[in-house]
C-alpha cells in the first residue's frame, strides 16, 4: 500500500513526500548517470530536443503536459535511459517523468510500493497476468489526468485523494493534485522488452492512445529510439542473470518535440465527435473507438521507426509488424521466443 493522503489534498504532496521523492529520484538518477557513461560508452543524439522542453517548462511553466514514447528493449530501459540527463534534473522532481510500472513485480509489496510511488511509477496490471489489465484500468485513468490540466471540463471529476488499482490495494491518486497535473508522462508502448533482430519493434499498445485521444489540452510529443540496454541485460545472458553487463555501446536518438495537435490532430476530432454521440460502452468496445486506437498507436509506432531508421537499422520487410494480430500465436507465459520474428521477449 502507498503512503496515503488527506482526504481534501492541497495542490501538492507533503513535504515529506517531497523530500522522498527528491532522494529516490537523486540517488536513482545518480546511478543511472553513473552506470550509463561511468561503466558504459553512451552516445545521445538529440538530448537537446529533450532538454529544452524540459527547461521551458520549469522556467515559464506548463501549459500543457507533455508524453515521450519510446521502444522496449530490457527490463532496466527505466531508470537507466534516464542517466542520460544532467545531474541538475535529478532534484527537480515536479519536472521529471512519471512512468508506468508492473504491479506485480514494483508493488507486490508496501515497501516496494512506496518506493515506486515515490520515484513516480504508477502500478499497472498487465492483462497477460491479470484480469484488472487493459487500457481502462484506473492507472490508465490517472495517467490521462497527470498529462492533462486540473479540472478540465472534457474529463470526468476530479479524482479522489486515493484509488484502487484491484479492490483490494489502496495508492495515492497522484491526479488529485493539481500541481501534479500538466505533467510529463513516459510510456513504453510495447509494453514488454522485446530483443529481436536488427532492434525491430514490436506493435504498439493501445493504451498510448488514450493518452493521445483523452488528454487536455493535447500534450507535446517527443518520441524516443533506445538501442544497445539488450546487450546490458540480454535475455539470455548467463550467470550471475541479476547484474547487469558494463562495458557496452548505448544510443539513444530523441526526436523533436512535436503538438500531438498537429500530428494527431484528426483523430483527436474524431474522438471528440465519437464522444458526443457514442454510449461509454460503445467507446470502450464499438468498432469506430477501436480503429481510432488502433491508427494512433500505429502512427507513433511510426514516429519512434524513423528514429530507428536514423541509426542506420534495417528497415522491416513486413508491414504487418505493427498490427496487433500479427503477434496473437505467441503464447502466454513471461518469457519466451517468439515464433512472429525470433525474438526474445520478456514480459516483465
């Protein structure tokens, strides 16, 4: 269970919350940076892209939120890609991302528990493992709130000071906060690590386009390429499986910043019409809500594929990647290889 909060929460968290996120995410940043260009050759084109935004949004404030998306390479892609940043970053953590993390590996605990909540990971369900997963479970609807500005009229109302990923556990609503909202939100559409030829991707979650879709205003748009954490943690490295490898080449290409506006604009409108019109069940299941999910995770499959294109990786041989069914005969278990393109995945 998370640390609770008042039932009536002011526009941020308690300074003892404060200071233990900022010693989480200070001591975790630290490492990561550490490990990344201390133990590791580690190579960024683009960190600028990043970084002004991110500048832009401490010193004049934040309009809007802001989604980076990137693919899903090892189970330690979060935190260590994040060693990329600046040492001055690591403390501002009403600037630094929240991130979607397993339930059942980062909060199978209350210690666990805390500290995710305190490095700003919200607990997820994955539908492979659990029936509380899918795209509506209420982490999603946090997720949606975080990138969001408080108490948009297009949104339901504002969240209570705590919720429930299952019906049992009791988390902190981090969206009940409106200093928490307009916040920057990473996500791995993927949703598992997938270590295949030529760093191919996998197809995307739809759950990205909810937060596409469903936020407001619409957030800025950053995709992310990650190439090389495979080899840090290859899935089938030999013994000692738990440490990670030094010694490799990492890069990580960031693209520029883009209005989700602009490149997902027209979908955005359609969801809006499909809102005033459809029944909620209709825009849970109806077959216009799913084609609109399906064409937005494809196109920011096919933003981040331009960045893996820029590393000079083979361009795929099928279309048909990105498509969910494509990938539907693998089967049902954490790891395995898959028998789509070979690749080793891990669900984790």
């Amino acid at each position: 269970m998370a640390l609770s909060t008042p039932s009536n929460p002011p526009g941020r968290p308690s300074l003892l919350w404060r200071l233990g996120s900022v010693a989480i995410a200070g001591t975790v940043g630290l490492a990561a940076r550490f490990f990344m260009h201390g133990l590791n050759n580690t190579e960024v084109v683009g960190l600028e892209n990043l970084l002004g935004v991110l500048d832009r949004r401490k010193t004049q404030g934040r309009e809007r939120g802001l989604l980076t998306v990137c693919n899903h390479l090892s189970v330690l892609d979060d935190p260590l890609m994040w060693g990329i940043l600046p040492l001055r970053y690591f403390a501002d953590v009403p600037n630094l991302r929240w991130g979607l993390g397993a339930h059942d590996i980062c909060f199978k605990n209350s210690f666990t528990s805390t500290f995710f909540s305190l490095g700003q990971v919200l607990p997820t369900h994955r539908f492979w493992h659990s029936a509380n997963g899918g795209i509506y479970q209420p982490t999603m609807t946090q997720a949606i709130r975080l990138l969001s500005r408080p108490g948009s009229p297009l949104l339901p109302k504002m969240p209570e000071a705590t919720y429930s990923t299952n019906g049992r556990d009791v988390f902190t609503a981090p969206a009940s906060y409106p200093g928490n909202c307009n916040a920057w939100v990473h996500v791995f559409p993927e949703a598992c690590c997938h270590q295949g030829p030529g760093t191919s991707l996998r197809y995307f979650k739809w759950g990205v386009s909810r937060l596409i879709l469903e936020s407001d205003p619409a957030p800025e748009f950053i995709p992310m390429f990650i190439n090389g954490t495979q080899d840090i943690m290859a899935e089938d490295r030999k013994w000692p499986r738990f440490l990670p490898r030094i010694g490799k080449q990492v890069k990580v290409v960031i693209g520029e910043p883009e209005s989700v506006d602009r490149l997902f604009g027209h979908h955005r409108a359609a969801w809006r019409r499909l809102a005033e019109k459809a029944s909620p069940e209709d825009l849970k299941h109806g077959a216009e809500a799913t084609q609109l999910r399906i064409d937005v995770a494809k196109a920011v499959r096919d933003e981040v594929q331009k960045l893996r294109l820029r590393l000079g990786l083979p361009p795929e041989e099928d279309d048909t990647a990105a498509l969910a069914e494509t990938w539907t005969k693998e089967p049902n278990k954490r790891k395995f290889k898959s028998p789509i393109d070979g690749s080793l995945v891990n669900r984790h």
